[in-house]
C-alpha cells in the first residue's frame, strides 16, 4: 500500500506549475486530507484516493510504447514471437507474450 503520510519535500517548486494542473495525485485511501493539506502536495488540483500500491499499478491510456527487447537484451523493431520486454513513454516496462 501506498504512503498515508505525505513525504516532506524541500519547497513549493518541486514539480513545475503544469504538473500541479494536469496531473493526477493518487494517495492511498483515508489519505486525501493529510495530502490536501501537505506542503507541496495541496499545490495538485487533482487529488484522487485509490486502493492500489503504487503508481506502477496504474494504467494509463496515454502511454506508448518507447522500446521493445528480446530476452538477450535485443532492440526488436517490431513484435518477435516469444517473449518481449517493452518499455512504455510513462515509465512502466512489461513482458509481453508474442504468438
């Protein structure tokens, strides 16, 4: 589970403005308040309790896929049957089954 307790951060300029305004804060439910109302974190505009871990668990539908691999370590520059890792625009990597 995610941090019900918001982390301390240095000052209110740690993410640049358009973050503040575009991007969603997921905080572990019961946690909304504590971040609310936390330094830096009240600065978010959109503030969204959720039930799962981490950010790693959240799809969203705007990632593209960055890189794809095979098991050697191979740039692919396409799907390859088998086994691929791909690596996504928001960060995420995943193994993908190709038939």
């Amino acid at each position: 589970m995610g941090n019900p307790i918001p982390p301390t951060c240095n000052n209110d300029d740690f993410f640049e403005d358009n973050v503040y305004r575009q991007a969603t804060l997921y905080v572990p439910i019961g946690s909304m308040e504590s971040y609310a109302n936390a330094d830096v974190w009240e600065n978010f505009t959109n503030i969204a309790e959720t039930p799962y871990a981490g950010i790693g668990d959240i799809e969203t539908p705007y990632a593209t896929e960055v890189a794809r691999y095979d098991l050697h370590g191979r740039l692919l520059s396409a799907p390859a049957q088998g086994i691929n890792i791909v690596i996504y625009s928001d960060g995420t990597t995943r193994k993908e089954f190709v038939k």
